[in-house]
C-alpha cells in the first residue's frame, strides 16, 4: 500500500488572526511538537506545500472577492466581504497565508490523486465556513472546497465529505449543494443554537442534487455515546449506498466538552474512536483513499493537540492508546508558554466511547435529530429512513 502523507510546513502558522482571536495557529504549533515528541511522525517526510494560484482559488472563489482578500491590508476602507469583522480581521499577507493553506489541502489531495499515497492529512485545513464570495467563521479561502473541485477534475466522480466540526461545514455544502457528485455530510450542534445558523436536516441537496447534503443537528450537551450513536445511524449506509471513490474528512475538535464556543461535550476519546471509524469506512466504502484536515477547535492546550495527534496517528496506522502518558518535554514546553495552565497527563480523558445502536428502542432528543435526518434523505438514497438495518 502506498505510504500516508502528512503535509506541514511551519509557514502554515502564518495564518494568525491575531490578538486574542480564539484561531490561534498555537494550537498546530502544539500539535505537531506533541505527536514528535510521542514518536508518530518518526521516519514520516513531512510534505511542503505551494500556495494555490489564482486559478485554483477561483474553484471556489470569485475573482471580485480575491482582489477585495488582496488589497485588504492596504486598504483604508472598509473592504466588505465578511472581511474586517471581529470574526475575520484583516491581517498582514491575509491572501499569501489563505493561499497557502489552501495549497497545503490541495497538496494532499494529488498525492491521492496520483497514487502517491492511499491515505493524506493536513490539520492546518478545513476552513469549511468559507463561501465564494465573502469570509466567514475565522475562514478566508475555503481549501475544501477548492480541494474536492480539483479532485472532480482529476480522476475522481463520487466524492464523500464528512464534517464532525461542532459547527455546520456551511461552506463546502453550498459549494457543492447542487452537485450529485460530492456526498457533503455534516454533524453539529443545532443551528438553533449556534453559528452558522444552517444545517438543519432539511438541507438536502438542489434539484438535481437531491439527497446530496446531510445535517445531523444535534442537541447541545450531546456526549460520546450520542454522537457516535448518530454518526452510525446515518453515514455508514450512505456511503455504503454511494460508494463514493475518496472520503474527505472535515475533523474540527470544538465538539469537545472543554471547548469554549460551543456546547457539545465530547471528549479526546470520542474524537478518537471517530478518526478510527473514518479510517474503517474509507478502508470498506471508498477504496482506502482518505483525505483528511482540521478544522475548529479552540481549547488550544488541553484539547487540540491531543485530538490531531490522535487523528495523524490514524491516518499513518500508529494509533497511540488514550493512557499514554503526555511526554514530559511537550508538557515542559507548554508550561513554559502557560505557567498556569492545567495540563492532562495522558492522551485520553477517561471517556467511555461505547455507545448502544439506534433503533433499540430509546427516544431521546439525538434520536430524534437521527430520525429527522433519516426521513428527510434516506429514501433519496433507496434507503428506509425506520429500518435500523439501512
Ligand atoms: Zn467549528
């Protein structure tokens, strides 16, 4: 099998929103200097991309917003765009540090696309909320986005998405809402009560493309036991029915409990077991072609680095157990950053990732959101949304 590719550059950290914006690259920084320090990346050549060119970003982009993302800094004005706001201020070399992450999502998707690798992953990507014509959500340029269009260009037909951030992935499925090719799935605390305020479950695809968008809105507290409960209940027969060619993962970690913007409570245990089931499903359902970036995630010492050396371990099939304990120089380092911080000891928080079936008979409000999506896109698939065996 060809190798997994792990694609970095400390470039990438140049994407700063600045001040205490909570998208602190401090949180890749960490991450990578954790999963070294436990041996993962041990004999991995780390992959170092190009920024996208122009002609890549207008995939996803238009021409008027790359200019008004260019002269932002310079620019005296107010720019328009979602650009400017406490959510995306402008920062210096804003376009030159999008581009790059963009180029750093697109890098893995050619080593997929041309057998170079099986499986790739970049965490410093997954800037989701993104959409052709404005900023949103911390995201400038949406390298998803500009990624699945490449690959659609490039050998690839039926692509399958799937965004666990704790906000709804709004940008790539308005990229793609009206094309059958792309399967965009995305699970997330309701819009009802938190950003982006889309991503109910009858968002399901335009003419055309009906059944091509999923949301699993799921009720604020939802723990490990719920969400993987839902995520079963509604992605492995959707990708088992459209078999798609390449799994693109979202994998955002402010699902986690301790995350300060939202309010599902997961923790580095669930993110875990769901970076080992992705692995499974592209393995069974998409040929083993998985690519896989970050995301959202803002406990930025205690959560994130833990959770994306779980998910680039996966990816490299290096799975480090949750009692492992923090290597005491990463932890030094950490320290010597945040004094105060309380720091885990392991790369686990003790959480119980067992979880009971849907279709057992309970009824809670996560049943509730599994069978709202059930009904509104199983039968566009040739599902029954009321059997538990589909
Ligand atoms: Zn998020």
């Amino acid at each position: 099998m060809a190798p997994s590719a792990v694609v970095w550059d400390p470039a990438l950290l140049g994407y700063d929103l600045g001040g205490e914006h909570p998208f602190n690259p401090v949180r890749l920084d960490l991450t990578i200097r954790l999963a070294t320090a436990l041996g993962v990346l041990d004999d991995v050549p780390l992959l170092v991309p190009e920024p996208a060119t122009e002609a890549e970003l207008y995939r996803a982009h238009a021409a008027e917003y790359l200019e008004a993302v260019k002269q932002a800094p310079m620019a005296g004005w107010d720019v328009g765009h979602g650009l400017g706001t406490p959510d995306n201020p402008v920062f210096t070399d804003m376009h030159e540090a999008a581009s790059l992450v963009v180029g750093s999502t697109l890098l893995g998707a050619r080593c997929l696309a041309e057998g170079k690798a099986q499986r790739a992953v970049n965490i410093a990507g997954g800037l989701h909320h993104a959409m052709r014509d404005h900023a949103s959500g911390f995201c400038v340029y949406n390298d998803v986005s500009v990624a699945i269009s490449w690959l659609l260009d490039h050998g690839f037909d039926r692509i399958a998405y799937i965004d666990t951030d704790v906000h709804h992935g709004d940008g790539v499925q308005a990229a793609f809402y009206g094309d059958p090719r792309v399967l965009t799935v995305s699970l997330h605390q309701h819009p009802f009560t938190l950003f982006p305020g889309t991503g109910y479950s009858g968002e399901t695809g335009a003419e055309g493309a009906e059944g091509s968008a999923v949301n699993v809105p799921l009720p604020p507290r939802t723990k490990d036991a719920g969400w993987l409960r839902a995520f079963h209940a509604v992605v492995p027969s959707l990708l088992a029915e459209f078999r798609p060619q390449l799994l693109v993962s979202q994998c955002g970690v402010d699902s986690h409990d301790e995350d300060p913007l939202a309010d599902l409570a997961l923790t580095v245990d669930g993110h875990r077991t769901l970076y080992r089931t992705l692995r499974e499903l592209a393995d069974t359902h998409a040929d083993g072609k998985w690519l896989a970036v970050g995301g959202g995630g803002y406990q930025l010492l205690r959560v994130v680095p833990r959770s994306w050396t779980h998910l680039i371990a996966t990816v490299l099939d290096r799975d480090v157990p949750p009692e492992t304990p923090l290597p005491p120089a990463w932890t030094e380092h950490v320290r010597g950053l945040a004094p105060h911080a309380e720091l885990p000891l392991s790369m686990g928080d003790g959480g119980d990732t067992g979880f009971s079936p849907w279709g057992d008979g309970l009824d809670d409000a996560v049943d509730v959101a599994i069978r709202d999506t059930r009904r509104a896109v199983f039968p566009l698939h040739g599902l029954d949304p009321d059997d538990p065996r589909d």
